[in-house]
C-alpha cells in the first residue's frame, strides 16, 4: 500500500516514464483524501483573528434614505463596522468598467447588496450583528429580466453585431423558413469551497491576501486601490480552490478587499468566509439569456441564412458582460456555417446581482440556440438531426465564421461519424423509434451534437504569462508561475512540462503557491487557458535553464553544445554520463545562474470589436457527444440512460487529468440544462438560495454507460507539446442530454412539431414541452 | 427560575485514536469542535446537511462490535456523540501511515480533482468498507448519496468506491479499542435521557429546552438563520424511544428510530416503503433523521406523514406525568407547522396497523431532482377489495396545501363503487379543487395539481392490474 510523502515532490527520486503525455495523478491526490490539502480557511487561525459579514438590501433597486447601526456597533463580539465612506481608497472594485462597489452608498441595484460590513470575534457575531440594522430605502421600479430590459433599452454596454452577407435576404429567399424563441436559466457555481479570502496587515502598512481566487492579481490590484496603496504593497496569494469554475475570477476580489480594510483598519489578520447562502445570493452567476432566432434552409435542412438575437441578463453592472456576451455570440454558430447572418448581442441591465464568468463564458449560451435549431431544422425537414447536423458543419470551401475568421482544421465531420459508427447510433435511432411507437407512458430520446470552441481570451492582452522556475543545489526545482489551482491539475501539468523540458523526473518538481510577489501582472485561469499559456512561460524558463547548462557543460567538456544531451536525470557529456544532480552542484560551483524567468504570448491573434472582424481564437477545441434518455410522459421525469463522448484535447499531456475535465465538464453543463434551476422571485430575490432548493447532479444521475474517449490528433497550432485546451469545452457536450430530452418530448408528437421547451429541462419543463407535443398531435 | 440545563459540563468522546474532554455549547457542531481541534481535513460546503462535505463517521458499540455510521457533522450537535467515537478523514490511515482503501482507490482512479469534497467521500466510501457490504454499484451510489462533487463528474469516485469494496477494510480502524472502555462514563454536554421517565422528568424540569432526535431538521435554525439552542434534550438514548416491535394487531415504532434503520426493518416488508426511504434525503441524513422528528417539525412538504395517514398509523404522545394519547395522523396537523404536540409531551411511537402495510399501496414522490430532493408533492395512496372494487381507500397527499392532506371525498368516492376507467377518470378530475398548493422555487402550483392527478391514477390503475412503473424503477437498459 501506499506511504504518505510530504507532498510530491521529493528530488533525486529517478523515474524513467515519459512524463508529458503520462496519466499521473493530480499533485495533491494523497493530500486530498488525506485532508492534509490546506484551503483557505483551515491555515491556523491565529488568536486574534477577526469575521467580516455584511449587512444587506432587502430591496432589487431603491435609494437608502437613512442607515442606524447604532445596535450592530455595541453587538456582541462586534469589534468595527463600516459602510462606504470608510473605505480609505476607491471603492469600485470593477474589474473591467465601473460600478461594482464594495459597499453601496446611495442606491441600491440588488437584494443582498451589501450596504455595511461587521468584524467581529466569530462569524456567529459577525451574522447575528449584522441582523440588527436598521435601515431605511425608497423603492425605485426594478428591471428583472432581459425582456423588461430590452423595451426599455436598459444595457450596461452596447449592443454588438456580427455580420455575413444579408441574411434577411437569404432568409425571406430560403424554401423554408422557421423561427423561434427560448428563455436560458443561469447557473450557479456551486464550487464546493465557498468564497473566502484571509488578509493579514504587513508592517509596510500593506496587506498579505490569502484568498480563493481565480486572479490573484487583479485582487491584489483591487487591494491596494480600495487601500490607497502601491501595488507593491500588497501580496496576493492562492495555493488552491476548492473550484472556481470562473466564479472566482471577479467574484473573488470583494472578500479580498473588504479582509484587508478591516486588517489594516484593526491592525489584525481578518477573515471573510461567505456561508454558502450568501455565497449564493450575493455573488455573481452564469447569464440568464432569452434568445431569437430565424432561420432560412433548403428541403435537406442546409442554412442560407441565420438570423440571431443573444440577450444576456448582465445584472446590475458590466463585470465581465462585455466578453460574456461577445463568446455568446463567437458560439452562436457552433460547428455550423451560417453562409449570410446576422448575430445581434444585447448586454441587458437588471436589477439583479451581476453576472459574471461560468466555465464557457457564455459561449454554452450561444451554442444552445444553434443547437435548439438544428433539431427544429430536422424535423421541419424530417429528417435524423445528425445528418441535418453534420450537412451544416463547416468545411472546406464554407469555412469563414460570423465574425470572420477562417476555419483551418476541419475534425467534426469526421468525429461525428467516429462516435455515430462507435455507438450504433443509426440502429439505436431505429430501435429507439420503434420502442416509441410501441409505448405510451415511457419514450426514449437520443441525440449526439458537436462542440467546437474557441480558444484564447477575447481581450487579446490577457493572452500573456510568465513563470519563475529555480534549480536548487542538491538538484530540486521549483516552479512557480501565473496560474491558480483549482482541481483542473494545472499544477500536475506544469510539472510534467518542466520535468519534460529540462530531461528530469517529476519528482524533482516542486510546483509552488501562486504569488504576485514572485510572478507579477497575471491573467486570470480562465478562458480554459492555464496550460496553454502558463505551461509555455513554464518551458520557457525551462529551456533557459537547460540552454545555460548545456552551455556550461559544452564549454567545461570543450565540445558542441549539441553534443550534450539532458534525459531522465542523466547528463550525457561526450559519451560520459553524469547525474543531473552533480551537474547542478558544478553549475553552482561555476556560478551558472540557476534561475530563470519564462515568458509567452499567444501568437496570431487580433480581433476588431466595433467591425466584429477579426481571428480572436488561436485554435479551437472540438468534441461531440451522443447521449440518450428515458423518459416518463405522465410526469416529465427522466433519466440519461447512456453517454458517448468523444473529445479533442489535441496531443494529451495528461490524459487521466483531461479525462477528469471532459467527464466533469459534462455533468456540470449537464447539470445546468437540467436539473439546476437559478431563480428570481418577483421582487428580484434569488429564491433557489441554497443546496436544499438548488440541484446539482448527484452520482445518481449519471448512466452506468458513460464512456470518454480521447480523438487523438496533436494540436496543428505550435501549442505546448501539441495540446489542446480543455477546461471549458466539455461543458457543451451536456447540451446532448437536453437535445435528446427534447428528442423524447417530440415522439409525442411522432416527431411532426417541434415542442418549446426552454432550459433548464427540469421535470416540470419536459412535462410542459410533452404536453405540447401531444396537443400538437391533437390538433 | 427556569433552570437551564447542565452544559459545560465535560463532554467526552473519542476522536480519532485519542479519548476527548470538552467543555462544549449544546449547539456546536462535530464539524466546528473538530475544526477548532485543528482537525480541518472535515470541510464545511453547505453547513446544512446537502453536500456531505462534512462527513464523519461515528461509531457506536453493537453487537457486531463497533459499528460505524457516516452523519453530517455540520448540523450534527458534538454534544449529542458522549461516548462514542468520531472518526474524521485524519482517523483513517493506519498507524504507520497505510491510507485506507478508501483514500488509496480515491488517488489511483483520479477521484479527486479540486478535492474539497474529497474527505467527505472517502468517509462514505470508508463506512461502506468497514460495513463490508458487496462491492456494488448501487451499493456505492447509496453510500455516497449525501455527497456532492462539482468537479469529477462522480465516475471515478464510483469506480473507487468499488474498488475499495474488492479490497476490502484489512485494519480495525484506529481508536476503535477505546469505544468499550468509555461507554459507561458519560458525561454530557447535552441532556441524554437514558429512559422515558427521565425523559419526562428532564422536559419537566428543563420547559425551555428543544428536543432534539437526529437534528436535521432543528440544527438548521443554528447553521443557517443563527439561532441559539442553548438546550437540548437527546431523545435518541432513550432506550424505548429505539424500540421497533408488534402486537397482533400493530406495528409500534419508536419515534428515535432512524430511517436507515427503518429501511433495514421494512425491507421485505413493504417495498413501495423502501424505496421511498431511499429518495428520502441522503444516507447521511437517513443515518440521523427520524420519524418523530419528521412528524413534530410540522412541515407540510414532509415525506413520512402521507404514508402514515395512508396507513391509518397513530401517534402516541406522552405528557411529562406518563399519560399516554393516540392521535391519528391525519388528526395531528392543525395547520401550517402547527400540530396538537403540546409543550409538556414527546413523540414516544407511531402505531401502524398490520393489516394497513399488507395491503395494497403505493408511495410517489415528485422532485427536481431523483435523489437527494425534497419533494414538490408526495402522494400515498393505500387500497383494499378487489381489482373492480375498492372497499377502503387512503389517499393522503405533501406539498399540496398548508399541512399534510388526507382527502376523503375522493375516498368516498372511490369506495364500494364499481371500479373502472370512467371512476378513476371521475376521481381525477374531483381531485382539482380539493387542494391549494403554490408556486415555489420547487415546482408550479398547477405542475403540482397535474402530478397528485397523475399520482392518483398512476395508484388506481395499478390496483386495477394495469402496471405503472416509475422511472426509477426501469431498467435502463438500452
Ligand atoms: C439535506 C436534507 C435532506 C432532507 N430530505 C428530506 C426528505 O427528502 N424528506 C423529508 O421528509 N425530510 C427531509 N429532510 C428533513 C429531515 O431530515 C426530516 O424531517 C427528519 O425526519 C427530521 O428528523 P430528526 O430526527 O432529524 O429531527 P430533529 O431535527 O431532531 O427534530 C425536528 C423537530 O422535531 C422535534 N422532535 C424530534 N423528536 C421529537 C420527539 N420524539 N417528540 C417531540 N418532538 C420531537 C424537535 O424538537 C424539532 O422541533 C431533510 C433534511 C436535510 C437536512
Ligand atoms: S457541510 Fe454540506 S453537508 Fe455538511
Ligand atoms: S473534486 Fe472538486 S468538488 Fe469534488
């Protein structure tokens, strides 16, 4: 059996296996289910360490006429409050634009904005303090959903457009012609680690932020703002989340800020752990979006023309809107080739907490309308919805996106076919159509659709990164880098790279805490991005090292530099064979410069945003997914019978870690089309605000059947070691089970209509759509 | 002067392989007092028993040795655990450091990725191991039901539980040897009466104190609205209170049994039962939660009080003097989280009549979510006669009106008629203005009225001979 190590890294261990490419296991794994892996709130508390929590508006939108906190102030345990006037730096914690504020002043723009904050001895305190204000609001009429926001021309940015030819044109030529329109729920992160954030007061008068956050240096930016401080003095720090999701990217910031006012205001270390309730009412979740569509298309169900209309309920203020709504519309057209369209994005203010980043960035938001409507195309057509799919892809000769950029590497069609041949897809959809035909209260439904992702932030300067990787004396490394930790192995991976990169074993790696101190101006772990761009930074700062002692050794041995070479710890020098580890004790003895700095930037991008032309996307992720369900017409109930994925990560570095995000990315967009159901009262209160009312899949909800296969191609871009990004694609291949839920709904109506059915399908909304099918049949 | 009960007095129990003394609140919770031990592989995801992120293993002495349960040490009272032993993630490896099997399958099928939920998994992973139940896949997804991960996908995590189950526990775990030696010393931070008089005589001297069973439904007002409970009286050691046994005529339960326990007990016994236990909360919640519990929090989304009505059961409550009464469920609700539970009484049994559980019924539950969910609506429905003619009917509904519901026009209506489509028809459609349910975050006030319609003819056509599975019970098979 296994021994416990203190973690694992440990030099001098040889291990003779390919590192890059090998299915080792996450770094932490013996740390995870040991409990020994340290998150943010178990450091140690120190004794006097103090608990923030805020007190909030009861009210969507309005203006604080008068606040007394008279009672919170003299609560027990409660050691300072402040509201905004005592922020000593700028308030706005923005990420991108203006407006989210650490603590609302005046108006009030949703229910759990927080308008005051308490520290106390104990989060109890803290709670049960904050419970004791009174404050006064004049209500003001809130704007709740996208459709209010659209008649009243309410945007916190502009609306945006992607054009190809006149597809209003193409559309009223077309031989047929459908339209159509769908509601698409948000989605909570539910990262199983809640916000937390803990600043301690340095004695430059700065700040050190441990915290939970996808962006340690936009927190230690926001820090040193709402501080007044340099940036210098404050240091963010994040070893690793308990997921994020993208929920941590801006989300993160706020707790950060409000720990290290108080710290420095108290003097003491402050921590601020939201409890999961007000993590889910106050923080930022995936768009609501309401999307339009009209499409143009011959009797086989091929396009000539798409128009589109994405609006995405942004909440009250920008946060991240801006490329939230662009990536909806990046993916409005999926895999398919829209030959004229028009793809219009709407940033609809709300008065409702604001949205933020949800791993697809709201590209999945996109994607379900293309796909809602290559299943309304077959059956208008009638015909199986995959061939009407894989007729639409892109190709050669139809390869130039909404936006422009020109398609190079054409993989779906051949996938799709792969995973149709690997399942039986043909015979299960003739089996499948004869059990409906044969049954009245249980229908089956099946459906396999493609994704295809683009890859690189849209902001193309976040397409940077950089690392800092030291050899020490008895031959252990260190590599530290931009990009955080949270369970996608971004870790592991960097190490592999490093141990691949320099010729040495895993082992020897040590991958430590991310700092800004020791990696500045970081981008966030986002955009499915982390490998691609951190793992290049990494072997940047790798082959400076190994370039250095090679040189060293060519010049010690007086021969060709290309006569050294580095593999599995051994240094080959003229036919002699050294340890790396004697070699690095030499370098250091000769004073060979044993540390390095890496650094990368994504070439080939560019990307216009008023023209909406450009080639934002270095490359793209594909993959595709056959899913198929059982479903129970009398109740709307159902269960997913049997999944097939078959996904794109380009030359794997980890294949067990990919597998881990394809098959986690699944469930989690599987989990958002079904049974997760993000909603608003009418007073513009979250009322899914817990785990007892909001559901995400259990294990009970994934099918014996679920195969995950790798399509094995390395990247045709000069990615690190030929991959391909992975965080984020698979969330779409859930969209599967709701084309297939829907497939089930319309046997009701031997597939003749094309029932409504919005998303989330949640048993209610299957029964709905059920109910509409069989009354098409009807009538 | 109302006395408050005796807390602060040292509270002790095992932790892991040492023997603890703790001067402890009644309402601190095993996760906090574990936490401020410096135990903190224990992670808080919810604080209110949803994610399993919490889970713990508490072990008591049976006669099968120590057996061990996984509860959700965030609402789970450390006050309640005198004498037994907690075993936390940090209790697992042997001690020469060997992980578990559990934590050793875990790392080599890639179970963990963020790793946040990864202890509570490897503690019902471990529980299942220790149980030496077979290594199962259904087996595993019970066992983990009460466990939430955001980031695997779970497919690695059952294959890991599985494979455990193949290798199987090969060490007692460590602190086990102590459980014996500390059962008779018990001092407690909650009162925990050890019969029913002195329950009586602790809820006559203590009036302010709450009751508490296995707290999943009281622990929330501390976890989630802050609230304190400064005094509790235990009735899970109260020896009758665990008593399952029958008379000729009944079925008498005490209120403190746990529904894990209930699932052991009616397994053979009624099967709709049993499986309505398993979409009744999580194994850890099974493991804790009670009927009594269930009955006297009044709820009117509640899943066992439908079934109890549909099978005419009784509640027996007994006041502080001993005087027992016997109120029929459908009788104990008055309205909205409000039964006829007097201050001075206590749950003791629920009484359900032999002849109700062998005849005809069926249980449906409607829910967002298949497992783990509590129900938009809960039906029961239990007939006698013949297939063409029903001589008694219980129909009972949750979820659709301030308390639970017996509706006995339809039963009426159903009885000594001649039983046909055209009456199963006629009783669906007199069902639609019987009840008022609303609309929640859970489902539509008119989703709701459709399904107790649905769940009605589903049980009458079925009675007929016409079978109705429902979706958990179809095999997927492709
Ligand atoms: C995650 C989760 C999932 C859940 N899922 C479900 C579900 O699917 N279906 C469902 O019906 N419920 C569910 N519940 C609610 C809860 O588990 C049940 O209601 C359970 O039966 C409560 O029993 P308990 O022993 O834990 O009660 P406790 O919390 O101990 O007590 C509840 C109330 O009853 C009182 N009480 C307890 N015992 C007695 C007694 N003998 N005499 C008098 N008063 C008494 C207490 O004072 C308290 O007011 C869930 C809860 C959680 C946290
Ligand atoms: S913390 Fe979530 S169940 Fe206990
Ligand atoms: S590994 Fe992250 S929640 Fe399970």
């Amino acid at each position: 059996m296994r021994k416990l190590t203190n973690g694992s890294a440990g030099a001098g261990v040889v291990d003779t296996k390919p590192v890059v490419g090998s299915d080792l296991a996450h770094e932490s794994a013996i740390k995870h289910v040991t409990g020994r892996a340290t998150y943010v709130d178990d450091i140690a508390e120190p004794a006097n360490l103090l608990h923030v929590a805020t007190g909030q508006s009861t009210i969507a939108h309005g203006r604080i006429r008068s606040i007394n906190l008279d009672a919170v102030r003299t609560a027990e345990g409660v050691v300072d409050v402040i509201v905004c006037d005592d922020i000593p730096g700028d308030p706005d914690i923005s990420p991108v634009y203006t407006g989210d504020q650490l603590l609302a002043s005046q108006i009030v723009e949703y229910v759990g904005q927080p308008i005051f904050a308490v520290a106390a001895s104990s989060l109890e305190a803290a709670k049960r303090a904050c419970s004791l204000a009174q404050i006064e609001f004049e209500e003001l009429p809130a704007i709740l959903t996208p459709q209010q926001a659209l008649k009243e021309s309410q945007f916190v940015l502009p609306t945006r457009t992607f054009q190809i030819g006149d597809a209003s044109k193409a559309i009223d030529a077309a031989e047929l012609v459908i339209e159509s329109e769908q509601t698409v729920r948000g989605q909570e992160h539910f990262y199983l680690e809640g916000q937390v954030s803990l600043a301690t007061p340095t004695e430059d008068g700065g700040v050190h932020v441990v915290s939970s956050s996808q962006h340690p240096t936009e927190v230690q930016k926001l820090v040193a703002s709402v501080l007044g401080l340099n940036i210098h003095q404050v240091q963010a720090e994040v070893r690793r989340m308990g997921g994020g999701f993208g929920g941590k990217e801006s989300q993160a910031a706020a707790l950060a800020c409000m720990a290290a006012v108080f710290a420095v205001r108290t003097g003491r270390p402050v921590k601020y752990r939201m409890p999961r309730q007000d993590d889910m009412v106050q923080t930022g979740k995936r768009h609501d979006f309401w999307n339009r569509y009209r499409a143009g298309f011959d009797a086989k169900g091929v396009l000539t023309g798409v128009e589109m209309e994405l609006a995405g309920l942004c909440g009250c203020t920008a946060d991240l809107s801006e490329g939230i709504v662009d990536r909806a519309m990046f993916h409005a057209d999926n895999a398919y080739y829209y030959p004229a369209t028009t793809i219009h994005g709407y940033r609809c203010k709300t008065h409702t907490v604001s949205n933020t980043a949800f791993r697809g960035f709201g590209g999945p938001k996109g994607m379900i309308a293309a796909e809602s409507m290559m299943d309304d195309i077959a059956r208008t057509v009638q015909r199986d919805p995959l061939d009407v799919r894989i007729d639409n892809l892109y190709g050669p000769g139809r390869d130039v996106t909404p936006y422009g950029q020109k398609l190079e590497q054409h993989m779906l069609r051949d996938m799709m076919q792969q995973l149709a041949t690997d399942t039986d897809y043909y015979e299960r959809r003739k089996s499948i159509t004869e059990y409906n035909r044969n049954s009245d209260q249980f229908r089956k439904g099946l459906a396999l659709t493609p994704v295809k992702f683009g890859i690189s932030f849209t902001a193309t300067h976040l397409n940077q990164a950089g690392a800092l990787l030291h050899v020490y004396t008895d031959g252990s490394i260190s590599i530290n880098h931009g990009g955080t930790e949270m369970g996608q192995g971004l870790y592991t991976k960097i190490a592999q790279i490093v141990a691949t990169t320099l010729g040495v074993s895993y082992e020897r790696v040590m991958v430590t805490s991310t700092r800004t101190d020791k990696v500045p101006n970081t981008s966030p772990t986002a955009a499915s991005s982390g490998t691609d761009i951190n793992g290049m930074a990494a072997k940047n700062a790798a082959e400076k090292i190994r370039a250095r002692l090679i040189n060293f050794l060519a010049d010690q041995h007086g021969v060709e530099s290309d006569s050294v070479q580095i593999a599995n710890d051994l240094v080959m020098v003229n036919g002699q064979s050294l340890t790396f580890d004697e070699v690095i004790k030499a370098a250091y003895m000769a004073r060979v410069q044993l540390s390095a700095t890496g650094f990368y930037k994504t070439p080939k991008i560019h990307f216009d945003k008023e023209a909406g032309k450009g080639h934002p996307f270095f490359y793209y992720a594909n993959g595709c997914a056959a899913s198929e369900v059982l479903v129970d017409g009398a109740t709307g109930e159902y269960r997913v019978s049997r999944v097939d994925i078959l996904h794109d990560v380009g030359s794997s570095i980890n294949p067990a870690l990919d597998i881990g995000q394809i098959e986690g990315g699944f469930v989690q967009g599987m989990g958002w089309l079904t049974t997760e159901e993000l909603l608003w009262d009418d007073r513009g209160r979250v009322i899914s605000n817990s785990p007892a009312n909001y559901k995400i899949p259990t294990a009970y909800d994934l099918p014996e059947h679920f195969k995950v296969s790798l399509y094995d191609q390395p990247n045709n871009e000069d990615t690190i070691y030929r991959s391909k990004a992975v965080g984020e694609p698979p969330l779409m291949l859930g969209l599967s089970v709701w084309c297939a839920l829907r497939d089930a709904a319309a046997s009701f109506s031997d597939y003749r209509m094309n029932p409504p059915m919005d998303a989330p399908a949640t048993p209610e909304q299957l029964y709905r759509a059920i109910q509409a099918a069989k009354a098409g049949v009807a009538s | 002067m109302v006395k408050t009960c005796p807390n602060g007095q040292e509270l002790k129990f095992i932790l892991n392989n040492q023997i603890k003394e703790l001067d402890v609140p009644a309402d601190k919770t095993i996760l906090q007092a574990v936490r401020e031990l410096g135990l903190t592989g224990t992670k808080e995801g919810c604080a209110s028993g949803d994610c399993g992120a919490c889970t713990v293993l508490v072990g008591e002495p049976s006669d099968k040795g120590v057996r061990y349960q996984t509860v959700n040490a965030c609402i789970a009272p450390i006050g309640q655990q005198a004498g037994r032993h907690i075993v936390t993630v940090e209790g697992l490896e042997s001690p020469d450091g060997e992980l578990h099997p559990a934590q050793e399958e875990m790392v080599n099928c890639h179970g963990s990725q963020c790793g946040f939920c990864t202890p509570g998994f490897v503690m019902s992973l471990a529980a299942l191991v220790e149980a030496d139940v077979s290594a199962d896949r259904e087996e595993v997804l019970q066992g983990i039901s009460g466990n939430l991960c955001r980031c695997t996908g779970y497919r690695p995590i059952v294959e890991a539980g599985i494979a455990a189950l193949e290798v199987g526990s090969s060490a007692a775990i460590q602190g086990q040897e102590l459980v014996q030696s500390l059962s008779a010393s018990t001092a407690q931070a909650v009162l925990q009466p050890a019969n029913e008089s002195e329950l009586q005589e602790s809820i006559r001297d203590f009036p302010n104190a709450d009751l508490i069973a296995g707290g999943t439904d009281l622990m929330l007002e501390v976890t989630q609205r802050y609230e304190a409970k400064p005094n509790l009286i235990d009735v899970t050691r109260v020896e009758e209170l665990q008593l399952v046994s029958a008379d000729e005529e009944k079925l008498v339960i005490g209120a403190a049994v746990s529904y894990s326990r209930l699932e052991e007990f009616f397994a053979g016994r009624s099967s709709p039962f049993v499986s309505l236990l398993h979409r009744l909360g999580s194994r850890q919640i099974r493991n804790s939660g009670t009927l009594g519990g269930n009955l006297a929090n009044g709820s009117p989304i509640a899943d066992t009080p439908p079934i109890l009505i549909a099978w005419d059961a009784e509640i027996e409550t007994v006041n502080t003097k001993g005087e027992a009464r016997l109120t029929a469920v459908s009788d104990f609700y008055r309205g909205y989280r409000d039964t006829t539970l007097s201050g001075d009484e206590y749950i003791a049994r629920i009484h359900i009549p032999h002849a109700s559980i062998e005849s005809f019924h069926r249980f449906f539950k409607s829910s967002k979510r298949l497992e783990d969910d509590i129900s938009s609506v809960m039906g029961a429905f239990r007939f006698e006669g013949t297939p063409d003619k029903v001589t008694v009917a219980r129909i009972a509904f949750g979820g659709m009106a301030a308390t639970p519901v017996r509706l006995k026009a339809i039963e009426d209506l159903l009885t000594d008629s001649e039983l046909s489509r055209d009456l199963v028809a006629q009783a669906v459609e007199a069902l639609g203005d019987k009840m008022t349910p609303l609309t929640d975050v859970r489902a539509s006030a008119a989703y709701r009225s459709e399904m107790a319609a649905s769940m009605l003819e589903r049980a009458l056509l079925e009675f007929m001979g016409e079978a109705r599975p429902v979706i958990t019970e179809v095999s997927l098979d492709a």
